[in-house]
C-alpha cells in the first residue's frame, strides 16, 4: 500500500529540529569531514526519508548523512535523535522509514514491526557499535577504576560518597574525596539504559536488582536527563556526578571516563579497540537476515572493555513504498559498507568486526 503521503505529512512534524542530510550539511561537532572523504562508489537515489530513534548513533548519523549528500546530490534524510523508545514507535506507526535502536525488537515490538511492513518482518540490522562510557566529574580524579559490583552499588545508591571503602579498594592510589556521589541517568526511554542495566544485571546480581529496561528503575533514584546530550550537561554541571553515555559523546565533551574490570579480572578503559575485543563474543540470536545479537558482558578476552551497545536500523524486510524502500537501501548499503565503518573509528564509535559487517550487506542487500 502506497503510504508516501502520509508519512511525509506525519514526518514534518515528528521530524522538527531533527537532522536534516543535504548537499550542504549541517552544524557538525564530531570531527572534520571534507569533500575528499565523500565516498565515490555508492548508489545515489534522490528523495527525502524519515528516521528516528537511538541518540546514541547522532554522531555516527551526522557523519554519514553529509558524507552521502556529498556524493548524492538530491538525497534528503531527517534523522531524529528521540531515543530507541521513541524511534520504534514513530517506525511501527508508519510515521519513518526505519528506526535506530540500542536494542533488538522485543516481541510485541516485532508483531506491531511486521504488521506495519506490510506482514513482513522487520530485521535488526547491526550498523554502529558503540562503547558505553561511565563517565562522572570528580575533580583531582583520573583514571578511576570500579569493578562491576561497586558499579552496581553506586547506581543502586547503596554506595553514596566518593571515598567509600569499596571505591577506595578498587583505587588504592588514589586520594579520593569525601564528596556525595551524584548517579545520573536517562529520562527518556533508552536502548542505552536498557543494555547498561542489562549489564549490571548479569555482572552484578547481588547488587542490582531490577530486571533490564529502556525506563530506569525509580526506585534507583538518581538525577534524570533527557537524551545523550542532557546527561552530559547535568553531568558537566555536577560535581561527583557520575553517569553512563555511549563514547562518542564522552570523546567529543573530553569527559572523565572510569577503567571497568572485566570478566577476565582487568580494568580496561573504553576504546575503540577494547570494545572490538569484546564484540568478538556477541552471539546471533536472530533468524536469517534478521541479526539481532547477544552480547557477553562477562567476556574474558584480553583487552575487552565490557560494557557496549549495538546500534541496529529496524527496518523493513519489505512492505514500504517502493521510493522509500530503494532509498533505506542505498543509504544503508553504503553506512554498512568499509567507507562507511571506517568514518566511525573519526567520531568515537568501532567499527562492525569483518564478520559481522559481511552479514549486514548481506541483508541490506536482500531488502526489497
């Protein structure tokens, strides 16, 4: 069924201040592109598409989205960083094309998913991954380390000052302060609330007890924040905040961020390539071209850096308006594609692992 109209109509409103890909770009903050990086073999298809969801991949958006329009004179796409929440809903509601998430689509999102792509299932395609950073603003603190329980306690809010005896165990050089701790967390719904609650679940069962969400725990407490960029203001303007972002935004605000210990007993500090380490023990869970993952926090490779999220696209398998479906593919094919990665390691994200990133163009080219 033919349904441009009314997405465009729809789109104009849900996409307002969203970012908008045009040959001129836009306000940019995550690092220098230039026409010499604009990719030269890609499929140009001329057009304007809605999209919405995970903040956590704005960076990664914004970079690709210039990128693309240098190369694709014509080709419109407003992305609107409202969170993984917000983006599944506006997808399954026709109101965009596809959808970002933290997440893969729990049931119920996948039967409304598949209803609205025409009865054809929605996948989960893996395109950014990104570190999840614990950021926190101690002055005269650096390089911090916690391991998964005192984590846990801190968010819990059962550890509730900076020289507590557990943070002083897991920082035995360190001159730490008698400053309140002040835990900070996503407002909103979030894919990356819900994959770092899933963490502190499955490394810390004694310490956090609240089941994986998008919505944080009340009974957590904490300071709520709207979206990636609101948790890193609250925290620029906390002293002894501490909070939790994906690494792009901590590398581009020059934010403290603490060494976690890992399932193999090491404190590793968030990288590029400690999160690469780790994603080698992601395991497909979903069927097909459906690539939805699971990830293992109490991974004991060397070097890996436990706590990360997998940005997927939610998109149609088929079922959108045949000017809708050529442009998603094109877009994607090219963000999936080894130009497309390589601009990620730029804008503090790492790139697919060779494996996996072959899975995805595989899917993205089954899409119809």
């Amino acid at each position: 069924m033919k349904n441009g109209s009314r997405l465009a109509a729809l789109g104009g409103v849900f996409v307002a201040g969203a970012l908008a890909l045009s040959a001129c770009g836009s306000d940019n903050n995550t690092g220098g592109t230039s026409a010499s990086n604009a990719p030269s073999n890609v499929d140009c298809v001329k057009g304007t598409v809605n999209a919405a969801g995970a903040s956590s991949q704005k960076n990664a958006i914004e970079e690709w989205k210039k990128l693309y329009a240098q190369a694709c004179a014509g080709a419109t796409l407003n992305y609107n960083p409202a969170g993984s929440g917000a983006g599944i809903q506006a997808f399954t509601a026709g109101q965009v094309a596809f959808a970002g998430s933290d997440s893969a689509l729990d049931p119920d999102e996948a039967a409304k998913a598949q209803q609205r792509c025409q009865g054809n299932p929605a996948w989960n395609l893996p395109m950014v991954v990104g570190p999840v950073a614990v950021i926190y603003n101690l002055q005269g603190v650096d390089g911090l380390q916690l391991k998964p329980a005192t984590l846990a306690a801190i968010f819990a809010g059962k550890i509730t000052k900076w020289n507590d005896p557990k943070i002083a165990a897991d920082n035995p050089d360190a001159q730490l302060p008698a400053t309140d701790i002040k835990p900070i967390h996503r407002a909103d719904e979030s894919g990356t609330t819900e994959n770092f609650t899933e963490y502190l679940g499955a490394v810390a069962k004694d310490e956090w007890k609240w089941e994986a969400e998008k919505k944080w725990p009340t009974e957590a407490g904490g300071q709520g924040a709207p979206k990636s960029d609101g948790v890193v203001t609250v925290l620029k303007q906390t002293q002894g905040g501490i909070s939790y972002v994906e690494m792009s935004f901590a590398k581009k605000n020059s934010l403290q961020t603490a060494k976690i210990q890992n399932g193999a007993g090491e404190f590793v500090d968030v990288s590029e390539q400690s999160v690469g380490n780790a994603l080698d023990g992601a395991k497909q869970v979903g069927q097909g071209n459906d690539l939805a993952l699971e990830l293992d926090y109490n991974a004991k490779t060397p070097g890996a850096y436990p706590i990360f999220l997998v940005t997927y696209e939610v998109v149609c398998s088929k079922g959108l308006p045949a000017e809708q479906a050529e442009f998603v593919k094109a877009f994607l094919k090219y963000t999936a594609s080894e130009d497309g990665q390589k601009v990620l390691s730029n804008v503090g994200y790492a790139p697919l692992s060779p494996g996996l990133a072959a899975k995805v163009r595989t899917a993205v080219e089954a899409l119809s």
